[in-house]
C-alpha cells in the first residue's frame, strides 16, 4: 500500500511565498493498491472555507479514500471526484477542516492502479481556493510508473493476477482478473495435494479488469503453496497461492 492526495474545510491564509506541494515518484504494480503521501507546505489558518484541487490520470488511477495527517490529531477531510468521461485527467477536489494554524498539510491518499492505465500515471497538487481566490500550486514529484509499463488490452482469452497479499497469512485474498467478455466467475482453492479445499462463485462480471476479496476458511489450512483455479463461461486459469499458517 501506499499513499496519495489532500483536502480542506477550513479557509486557508497563505503566507506571500507560493504554496508547494511535494509527492513520491514511485514504481506500482497494477491491480494494486497504493497509498501515496502528499505534503502541502503552505501557511493555513482555520478560519473559513478552503478547498485543494488534485489532478490525476483516470486511465490509469481510481482514487477509492483519504486521510489527513494532523498534528493534533484533530482535523476532518472529506473528497469529492470529478468521474465525468470526457478527459483522461480526473479531479479531486480536498476539502479540510483544521483545528489551527499550521505551516504544512500531510495527506494520504488511498488509489487503486487500474490495468488499463498509461504509464507513467500523473499525480499533482493543482490549485488552493480561498474566499473565491485560487492560488496556483508549485507541484514536484507524483509520477507512478506502472509496472508492467504496457497497459493490457482487451483479449481473446481472461488473465488471472497478481493475487494479494503474498503470503497470505488472514482469510481475505485480494485477486485482480481480467474479462474479455461479461462472465460469471467461480473460484476454487485447491490444497498442496491437489484436493479441492474451498469453491467460492461470483456473479456475472463486466468485461475489463476486475478485482475481488475472497474470503477462506482458515481452520483447517496449513502453511504451503495452494492453487487458485478461476472459471469463466469459456476458458479456466490456474495461479499459485501462497498460504502460510
């Protein structure tokens, strides 16, 4: 996991230096779900109504929640996202509510790297509104570079993976797929010795790239590589799980 973005409910008094918001470049897998860290340097009084514009790449990111960081451990944040089709570029409007002045803003930001995303995905701090003001942001850092680099296209036949987390050591089991068509799934857990352990059935799923908890029966489970078998209207995958006790 790993982190991403910030918001406000609270006016923002900004000092005359320009605000500046400092984000992680990192390397993510896809499917997985990363938690990026944002810094806001920028002088905040708690007085009135603020808000902080991010931008990101849709096609790439699904932004899913977000926290802020306050040093008091007082503070509320709440996100509003733009998800309308018509740009690749997404908006993520933060707004915070602080208990006092401070000098610097830490947010983190919960997003999900989807298959079909370019790489490198952008990720930046755009614009702090105040009193109807909007002061432009100076942005460094926030590119995801999404490995594999090339986006998965639809296909003929489905693709099962990566599975999370590895080794598995609590009952839910993240597991990212892909469809070629819509499909119910079933999943089946089979033991070390091959012996079908566990059958778990989904409802039909859309084409594209999908993810799922599944959640097992751990009682009777001991630590080895198990195989987790998924099933479509035409075709059936097979990947190795790693189980520990």
């Amino acid at each position: 996991m790993r982190l991403l973005l910030a918001l406000a409910s609270a006016v923002l008094t900004l000092s005359h230096a320009q605000p500046r918001a400092v984000l992680p470049d990192t390397t993510v897998l896809r499917g997985e779900v990363v938690i990026v860290p944002i810094s806001l340097i920028a002088d905040i009084e708690s007085t009135a109504d603020a808000k902080i514009v991010i931008t990101y790449s849709r096609a790439a990111l699904s932004i899913e929640k977000v926290a802020g960081m306050f040093p008091t451990g007082q503070g509320n944040v709440e996100i509003i996202l733009d998800n309308l089709p018509t740009t690749d570029t997404g908006f993520a409007t933060l707004r915070v509510t602080v208990p006092q002045s401070l000098s610097k803003l830490e947010f983190l930001l919960w997003c999900r790297v989807l298959w079909s995303g370019i790489s490198p995905a952008a990720l930046s701090v755009r614009s702090i509104e105040q009193n109807g003001a909007v002061l432009t942001v100076v942005s460094q850092g926030g590119q995801l570079t999404l490995v594999p680099p090339e986006p998965l296209q639809l296909q003929r036949a489905p693709s099962l993976g990566p599975l999370s987390p590895q080794p598995l050591y609590g009952e839910l089991l993240t597991v990212t797929y892909w469809l070629p068509e819509e499909s119910d799934v079933e999943f089946v857990l089979y033991d070390p010795l091959g012996r079908e352990y566990q059958r778990l059935r989904q409802d039909a799923r859309a084409a594209g790239p999908q993810t799922v908890q599944l959640r097992f029966d751990r009682s009777s489970t001991s630590a080895g590589v198990y195989y987790l078998r998924m099933v479509t209207r035409h075709d059936a995958l097979i990947t190795p799980c790693v189980i520990a006790k």
